[in-house]
C-alpha cells in the first residue's frame, strides 16, 4: 500500500472515530468514503454499521497502519477492546459475578481488607453497560477544547470516568451541544468543576495519555490506577451496616465533606455502571473527595491500596552531602 500524503497524529487518548473524521477531513470526505473506497482490499471488510470505536477489523487496523505510519499498537489502543486488560478483564456481560469480586473487591482503598464483603453481580463489566449497545454514555468533549480542530475526542470520556477536561478543569458538555453553539456562532461558557473533582480526573486522564499515574507515594500503572478508583467508588456507596462503625463514620466525613446526601440518596446497592448518570457523579464528586482527604492527611485509608494515597513519606538527607538539585529530585 502507498502512504497517504498526509495524516495528523493521534491526540493522548483520542478515539479511532475522532481521528478518523480528522483524517477524513483534510481529503474532504467523510469517514465512509475514507474507508470503504482507500483502504485497498481492506476496504470490502469495512461495514459501515460497526462501531470502530469499541472493536475495529485487525484487517482495517493494518491497513490504516500502512496508509498512515501510526502503528497498530498506537492504533488498537483508540479502541474499547484495545484497552483489554487494563480497562478490564473481560468484556464478556457472562463472566460478571467473577469479574466483579476480582475487580472492585479482591484489593480495598478506604475500608479494611474483606469489609465490603460479597454482592453478586449477574452480567458485568467494568465501567460499561452490561448490554451490547449502548455501550456509552453521550459523547462528550470540552467546549475549549472543542475550538481547536487539532484536537479529538477522548474516547474513555463516553464512559463514566471522568466530569471535566483534564487541561482546562471545566466540565465536558454534550458533543451535540457543542457542535449546536458552533454552527449558530454561540458563546458556550466553560462550566468550572470543584478543585478535587479537576484533581482527579487529572490523574485519570494521565493514566489514559501515558499508561501511568502518579500518585503521592508511588506511580501505578494505569490498569491498578482503574481498578484503585472503581473500588473508591464502590466503598463510598457501601450502607452503614455493611461497613462497620468505623468505617461508617469515615464514609460519612466524606459525604459530608463533599456537601452530598450520604451514598448521594440512594436506598438499595447497586453496582456503579447500573447507577444514573447524576448518581454516577455524584459518586465520582464522593471518591474525588476522599482522594483529596488522603492526601492531604485529613483521612487515612485502611485497604491494601489505601497507600497509594497517602502523603509520601519524609525520607531525612544527610545535609553534610553535596547533593545536587536533580539527584535531591530523585531521592
């Protein structure tokens, strides 16, 4: 295959879609014509009702590859299935009581090992409906960033992951909305989102850039970083009973002090990807508060990976060494 004359680069975390409808467009087509007329034989796998962005051909991925220069394994990862196993285990609904205990129960953050105890959870995946389709929530994307066509669309932020853009700390509006204000020359004011809410999704969005997320005493990969989180969110929503009353005054410290109704109002457990989107934020708004209140020493998390976001600890240098400003850094 002949390389194409031009082809921008992919954004940190951009998905296939996004890039492909950039791409498209410095040759003015749209995405199908890209695809089904370019690719050479690759181009008679194309079927125009998939969905690139959860699982593309391997056929379309090489091809894209030759044609472009971006690799496969740049490439795969623009995709849900790509993400497989960091994002999650398994993507297959049948494997959910298993899934669920492995990922949000087997390590804990705020309460002591094996506190949260056992649900079973029928037909789950991490952070994604259980059902095919839809798989996501709305689209969404910055309005700042939105301005700039340079710029794709994330493709995790279709999940419930993060409330803002991680560069501008304003929340990420409806892509529809968006587009609504540009074509009608509308002024859509950046919504500013709280301080730890920014902070956290931050730390998200570097998990998803660069495979890695520093923490306050150690960097994680960004696969323990999701599954750190997804049991955050899991412990803020456990009932009083069930956590103990220790545990039950540490939980409420957090909702209170993230102005929220304890477990944001709800009466019956359910697992977060079965939550509404405003109680999936309010969840969101809950973890980011308690990682902020470890942080700063205001809580101590008792789990396994309760660690990880603790302040990192004093470590005494001998003041008779010289010790230069990066190897002082390093240490």
């Amino acid at each position: 295959m002949r390389r194409w004359p031009v082809h921008p680069e992919p954004s940190p975390g951009e998905a296939l879609t996004s890039w492909l409808g950039r791409l498209a467009g410095v040759y003015r087509l749209s995405v199908e014509q890209l695809l089904t007329h370019n690719l050479g034989a690759a181009s008679a796998q194309f079927d125009c009702g998939a969905d690139l962005d959860y699982q593309t051909p391997t056929i379309l991925m090489h091809a894209l590859a030759a044609r472009t220069g971006v690799t496969v394994s740049r490439l795969r990862p623009m995709t849900i299935t790509g993400c497989v196993p960091w994002l999650a285990d398994t993507l297959n609904p049948a494997d959910g009581p298993k899934a669920f205990a492995t990922y949000a129960r087997q390590d804990s953050v705020l309460l002591p090992p094996g506190q949260a105890g056992y649900h079973v959870v029928n037909r789950w995946v991490p952070w994604l409906p259980a059902r095919s389709r839809p798989w996501r929530t709305a689209r969404r994307v910055c309005p700042t960033c939105s301005v700039d066509p340079s710029r794709g669309t994330v493709l995790l932020a279709a999940l419930p992951l993060m409330i803002s853009c991680a560069e501008h700390g304003c929340r990420l509006e409806s892509i529809h909305e968006v587009r609504r204000a540009h074509r009608y020359g509308e002024s859509m004011v950046p919504r500013q989102v709280s301080g730890a809410i920014a902070a956290l999704d931050r730390l998200t969005f570097e998990g998803i850039a660069t495979a890695v997320v520093t923490l306050p005493s150690r960097t994680v990969h960004v696969g323990v970083w999701l599954r750190l989180l997804r049991t955050l969110l899991d412990e803020v929503s456990m009932v009083d009973s069930r956590a103990g009353p220790g545990s039950a005054a540490l939980l409420h410290q957090i909702w209170d002090a993230a102005d929220l109704p304890f477990r944001a109002g709800l009466s019956f457990w359910r697992p977060y990807e079965r939550l509404s989107p405003s109680r999936q934020e309010a969840m969101l708004q809950a973890a980011a508060t308690a990682v902020q209140l470890a942080v700063d020493g205001r809580i101590i998390p008792c789990g396994t990976l309760g660690s990880a976001l603790r302040p990192a600890p004093h470590r005494h240098v001998d003041g008779s060494r010289d010790i230069s400003l990066e190897s002082a850094r390093r240490w």
